[in-house]
C-alpha cells in the first residue's frame, strides 16, 4: 500500500514538473513556447492546395517533372522541390505544413498551408474563379480551422497558439500578372495607383482580420520584378514595362502600409523581405549566386522556355524542354524559383539583416514572446 501511495505521489510531482513545459488538453500537448506557421498566398507558397479543387489545369504543379529533385515525386509545389516555407519550417524545428484541404488533416497545432497557384489578393478578379483560391478564401479556411482548434484545444489555448505563430505571405503577382493574360477589365476603368489601392486594401484587411483573431508575428514577401519573368517576355513581351511598373508601386505601397499597421495594431510585428531585389540580383549575376542561367526557365518551351508547357497538362500541347540540372537555373518553369534559388531565399528571410530583411527576420519573430491575448 505504501508504494502505491509513493508511486502515486511520484506520478504528480512528475505532472506538476512537466505542466510548466507543456500544456496539454484532450489528446494534443504542446511545448510552452511552441510556435505553430501559417502560410498564405499564391504558387511561390502552395504546397498542393490545387491539387484538390476543380477547374485547375491551368495551374498545376502535380505532374512530372515538378517534384522531381527532393521529392521524387509531383506534390503541387511549382518547382523542382522544396519551397521557400518547407525551408522555413525545417528552421523552425517544424514538419512539412501541409496543404490545408489536404483530406484528413484535422491537426493544424503545427500550421497550416492555405496557399493557391494562381490566387491574387482580389476576389474581383473573376478570370480565375473557381480555379484558384483567392486570398479572401483563404482567409475563410483559416477562421474554419480556428473553429476545429477550438474543439481541440479550448479557446484559452487556441488564442496562445494563434498569438505566438508565425503567418507568412506571398501575394499579389498574379493582380498584376492576370489582367494583362485574361480579359479582365480591372486595369481598364482604373488608373495604377487606383489598382494598386484596390489590391493592397484587400490584403491589409486580411490582416487585420487575422490580428483580431489573435495573430501577432508576419512575415511579407514584396512582389518579383514578374515584368521580365521568362513568361512575360515569352508571351507578352509588350505589356513588361508596364507590369514592372505596377510591381514597384506595389512594393512601395506594401512598404507604407505596414509601417501604419506596426503603429495602429497592438503588438503587430512583421518581416519585410525585399524579393524584388534578389530575383533582379540572380537575373543579372547568376555566376554570382551559383547558377549558370538566370533569363531561361529550366522546363518549358518557345522563347526563354517561358511558354507554360511545363508537364503539358495545360491546355498547351507544345511539348517541353527539360534541363539535365535545375540547380543551375534560378528558375524552375517560365515563372518559379528553383529548389536551389528557393533555399537561397529563405535563409535570407530566416536570419537576413536589415539590407534584405526588415524590421525583423523570421528568426528573430519566431524566438520572441507574445504577450498573451486577452
């Protein structure tokens, strides 16, 4: 009986040890200091979400050769391999996020990836509805996986994870992009500053959205120089000066915006990462950053290898070229990062100073207390 008693007694010196480590509710225990990733955005981020909606043959990245260097296999991640979140997470000490529609993944306690080829931050821009998941839509999945967390962890600690994570954006390359490829009459009726307004109001409020549901740390992409993408000046050359155009007001936009949030949104704290400058960097001194050519994607086919022909499960039946390396290119397809120019990136985003990255890195957000959400 009295080694009953004592192992009894030894069982909750041990819980009451551990319960400040970790806390644990129904079948979930999660550190103290876990810090869950969040990912939003287009095709420089998706890790399969198109796999799983109709109407996408427009955008897939399932088919060989995507996938072919790390995976082995086609994911849905437009490049040869890892994107710039799986390297992100790996930092972190996190899994693989996985798409958030992919079907029996109710555990979001590490994150979740609700990013989409195609998707731009306008619902507006209804050429691809249906095709993609825009980033209002995004948002959408992301209040939906806040309700199975709830069920999972309680409200209590559901707003610790949502405060103390991390939410990354890639968005805005395909408002830009699309208009100029589709019939869209957006560009028509409004003047760039009046466009660029429109796409940054929509993002903005996303944000505060998800600070109001408890986020606190971001992480921003700005937009590439997506006027000389190997796809642009394959298939629509003439419109690339004004597409770099919009691109920079964009930036410059994005910029401004979120000095203002910094200031009116309590406990807000971003990363800015300037990828307009590192995808120019690469373009014009490949030899510099270890690739042997900067211009010319490694799949595809006509002028650069820009047409999209890549897997040819397009409505494209041109057949493609293949390169023997794609570490060699800075560009995997006519418009995404290799797996190499992919890692390159998210070093700088994880632990780049202040000339590539700023205020913070992602490092730095990812290491730092929140103070609880109230």
């Amino acid at each position: 009986m009295m080694g009953l008693r004592f192992h009894f007694r030894f069982l909750v010196l041990c819980a009451c040890l551990i319960l400040p480590i970790t806390q644990c509710l129904a079948h979930t225990c999660l550190p103290e200091e876990h810090a869950a990733l969040f990912i939003f955005g287009d095709s420089l981020f998706d890790a399969g979400n198109n796999n799983y909606i109709n109407a996408t043959t427009n955008f897939p990245a399932n088919v060989w050769p995507y996938g072919e260097t790390f995976f082995k296999y086609p994911t849905g991640r437009a490049s040869n391999g890892r994107l710039i979140p799986d390297f992100i997470a790996e930092y972190a000490k996190l899994p693989f996020i996985l798409p958030y529609l992919h079907p029996g993944y109710p555990r979001y306690t590490d994150g979740a990836n609700f990013a989409s080829g195609g998707a731009g931050a306008l619902f507006e821009n209804s050429s691809r509805r249906g095709w993609v998941i825009d980033l209002n839509t995004q948002l959408k999945y992301f209040k939906n996986m806040e309700t199975v967390l709830k069920r999972t962890l309680g409200e209590a600690q559901t707003k610790k994870l949502l405060s103390r994570a991390v939410y990354l954006f890639s968005i805005g390359t395909n408002d830009y992009a699309a208009p100029f490829s589709t019939n869209s009459s957006l560009l028509r009726f409004s003047t760039h500053e009046e466009y660029v307004d429109m796409v940054i109001g929509n993002f903005t409020t996303v944000i505060k959205e998800i600070h109001r549901k408890g986020g606190r740390k971001f992480g921003f992409l700005n937009l590439p120089p997506a006027g000389y993408f190997p796809s642009t000046k394959a298939t629509m050359p003439q419109n690339s000066e004004e597409i770099t155009a919009l691109v920079k007001r964009h930036n410059k936009a994005l910029s401004h915006a979120l000095q203002i949030l910094a200031s009116q949104l309590e406990g807000f704290k971003y990363s800015y990462t300037n990828l307009y400058n590192f995808i120019t960097e690469r373009m014009n001194n490949p030899l510099k950053y270890g690739f042997k050519e900067g211009r010319m994607g490694c799949c595809g086919s006509g002028p650069y290898r820009g047409i999209q022909s890549c897997g040819r499960k397009r409505s494209i039946n041109d057949q493609y070229e293949l390169c023997g390396n794609p570490s060699e290119y800075l560009f995997f397809d006519s418009a995404h990062p290799s797996e190499k120019a992919n890692e390159q990136l998210a070093k700088l985003l994880w632990n780049g100073n202040l000339d590539v990255t700023w205020p913070y890195n992602l490092k730095a957000l990812f290491g730092q207390k929140q103070r609880e959400i109230n």
